[in-house]
C-alpha cells in the first residue's frame, strides 16, 4: 500500500494564510493542522482526537480564540494520515468560510434570537463564492449571555430589540464595538445581505477585506459587555455548562484525554472548543462543577478570575520559528506578578514576534519578543515600542507596572482605563527608571 505523504512544497507560509485539516501550515516544532467544527462533540470523540494528536504529531493542542481545535508537531507523512483517520470519524467538520455563532446558541436563556439557521443559510449560501480572504469570516451573534463581541470579523450580524420587535444590526470589519454599522435588517433579509456582501468581497480578490467594505459607516455605538466563559453557566431545563481551559491555549494530549474521560464519568454529554481557548463541557448542574473542581484541581482555567484568562499568548519559542520569546513562560510569570493588574478588563499580549498571532487588535499592553529583548508595547505588536526590557530584568518590569496601576488606579476604576489615563509616556517613563 502506497503512504500518503504531503507535497510541502506547496504549503502557504505568509501571515495570512489559514491551517486546514487537508492543508496544514508550517510552523516551528512541525506541520499544524486545524480542526474547525460546526457542531460539539461528545467528549469521548474529543479524547479520540487527542489520540490521533499524539499518535501522528507531537502531542500537543491549541485551541484557538476563535474555538478551533490545533494539532501540532504533524509531519508530511502523518498529515494526511491525521486527515483521513479524522474524516473517517464522520465529525461536523466545518469545511469552506467560517460563520461562527456563538458555543450556547439557541440553549442561552440570556439569548434575544436563535442564531443558528442564519448561520447555516449563510453558510451554504457561500459555497458557491470563490476568491474570498484565505481568513475571511462572518459572525452571527444572537445577543446572549457568551457573545463574540471581540472576535474580529468581516460581517457580523447581531441580534437586538428593536421597539417590540428583534433585528439584526450588519457591521463591517473589526470588533462589534469598532465595526461600521451597514444596516438594520430583519431575519429574512440577513442571509440575503450577508451573501451580497461576500460576493462584492469576492470581486475585489482574495485580499479584500470585510474592513475595505466599511470606509465611511458610522461606527457602532451599543456598548457590549464580555462575560467570561469560564466557570459555570446555567441554562435552561435544569442543564448546565463548564467552561474550562487550558493555560493559554495550548494543552498535552494526555491531560486532555484525563479531562475528557472525567466528563464522560459524571456522565457529561457534549463538548464544544469555544472562544478565549475554552472548552464548554454540557451536563447537569452537579456534573458540572464536579468537572470543574477536578479541571482546577490539574492546573486548567476555570475562572475569569484566573489572571491566566487575561492573557493572549501565541505558542511562541521553540513551537514557532518566528517567537523570539518563551511566550507561555512569560505567561506564566506575567500572571504571578500581575494579578490585581489583570482584572479581566484587557488582554495582556504576549508575542513571540511582531506579526501578533494572539490577539490582532490593540492591547493597552503588549509585550513583544523581538532580537534586543522584551518590547513593551501600547497597541499592536508591530507598533512602536515603550521601551525594550533585557530578559533579565523582566520580572522587575512586570513588578513596576502592577504597582504604578495599583497606586493610580482611582476608585472603581479598572486597569484598562487606568493604563489609558496614565498614557505611553508615564508606562515609558516608569518602566525605564522605576520611578511614579
């Protein structure tokens, strides 16, 4: 019998190019292939997958913000032998543009419209649409209580009441806090707007952009609150969900397998990978936080309280050839010497390098792996940098800023608007000398 083996010739490597069961990316410990779902899992089918994780790379997940599950350290011979081993599995593999709703569509009791068939029909309707953005996506949100606010996207239609009734506002690129407002429609019209607008998309070439499409929109002006989906959430009809996650997004396949297994021993019967690098777990109640209490016990997150879940790090150094920094280690001592800073109000980025994987919208803080040291950033990490740390002296660094923000912060005031106010300058000033 012939092996499969993948032609790594033909592997996109630029910034913008999207991994793919059936089309891996380079990285630095292998091949990454991403596994994109539509529907949960059963946890046992979960486990399976962390299996074929270890059995054809290196052993290593990530689950990415967005919910898509990441097998690492694939080879040219094992990637295809993954591809097919996980077809075979009959999974609700998401093949073609990703229209995302959010992990407790039409089961949130927070929730103003069901988003799920507008999803669908947008999604079948794009089959037919070719040359989009390799990263082209749309988002339908139906205003529940786990949101996808601030995923970006190139649409995004969300739910909201409108006078007695429900409609669904249509934004163009971005967050849904920065997306420029295109129209207010009803259900019936969504689909058909949001098809029009991947096709107008599609004319423009494969770099054209939902962001290109919104040039003089008024931006959107609905404030949005992101509740964490850590922790336990109550649904209706007596279920509940456990969202829970390993520490910045990555995870061993073992110790995956050990949490899938406990799911399936409390008689847990799905599982979904969500955003922020969250597996949702559904089950009774009890079941529930019984599953949280045995995650907490072996180092996941399990709270928005953890300063662990206010972090964006990207694999960094050795798993990406671009990280310049140990991202997770840093990580790690980012969330002991900062807890009081990170209070869940930003995303503290750590990147290995300036092309910013993790989080590619602006952070009041961003630390940068660059070839001088450590680049402490107010943005993205391409942007000018405050002030660049010797490797040595980081902790000390990270002492500095927590206890500039918890002298400053006044009353009520949360990091994020403290970081604002104290403003590039005053973080420079502060970071370079030690000195208020």
């Amino acid at each position: 019998m012939t092996a499969l083996s993948l032609d790594t010739s033909t592997l996109d490597r630029r910034r913008g190019a999207c991994p793919a069961l059936s089309a891996p990316m380079q990285t630095g410990d292998g091949l990454l292939a991403r596994i994109a779902l539509t529907e949960a899992l059963h946890p046992s089918q979960l486990a399976t997958l962390c299996q074929l994780a270890r059995r054809h790379g290196n052993g290593i997940l990530d689950i990415s913000a967005r919910g898509n599950l990441q097998v690492r350290g694939l080879t040219a011979l094992s990637a295809p032998q993954l591809d097919a081993e996980v077809r075979a599995l009959q999974l609700p593999l998401r093949d073609g543009l990703a229209v995302e709703v959010p992990p407790l569509a039409g089961i949130d009791p927070d929730e103003i419209a069901d988003p799920r068939a507008l999803a669908v029909a947008i999604r079948n309707g794009a089959a037919d649409i070719k040359g989009l953005a390799p990263k082209m996506s749309v988002v339908v949100d139906g205003g529940g209580r786990l949101r996808l606010s601030d995923l970006l996207a190139d649409i995004r239609l969300v739910a909201k009441r409108h006078g007695g009734g429900i409609g669904w506002t249509l934004l163009l690129g971005g967050t849904e806090a920065a997306g420029g407002v295109h129209a207010v429609l009803t259900e019936a019209e969504g689909a058909p707007a949001a098809l029009a607008l991947l096709g107008e998309l599609a004319s423009k070439g494969t770099k054209a952009r939902g962001r290109d499409l919104a040039s003089g929109l008024p931006r959107n002006s609905v404030a949005t609150q992101s509740v964490s989906p850590f922790g336990l959430h109550r649904l209706a009809a007596g279920r509940a969900a456990a969202g829970i996650g390993p520490a910045f997004g990555q995870i061993d396949a073992e110790q995956l397998t050990a949490l899938c297994e406990e799911a399936v021993a409390l008689g847990m019967t799905a599982v979904k990978p969500a955003l922020d690098h969250s597996l949702i777990f559904f089950g009774p109640p009890d079941a529930c936080e019984r599953l949280i209490a045995f995650a907490d016990r072996n180092g996941f997150v399990t709270s928005g309280n953890d300063p662990r879940s206010a972090i964006a790090a990207c694999p960094g150094r050795p798993a990406c050839a671009s990280g310049e920094v140990e991202t997770h280690a840093l990580g790690a001592l980012a969330a002991r010497e900062c807890g009081d800073l990170l209070d869940g109000s930003f995303k503290l980025h750590v990147s290995g390098c300036a092309k910013g994987c993790a989080h590619p919208q602006p952070s009041p803080l961003t630390l940068c792996g660059t070839p001088a040291g450590l680049a402490w950033i107010a943005g993205r990490a391409a942007d000018p940098a405050l002030a660049v740390i010797d490797p040595k002296d980081i902790a000390t660094a990270l002492g500095r800023i927590s206890a500039l923000v918890r002298t400053e912060r006044r009353d009520g005031e949360q990091s994020a608007a403290c970081l604002s106010r104290l403003g590039p300058d005053r973080i420079s000033a502060h970071l370079t000398s030690g000195q208020p």
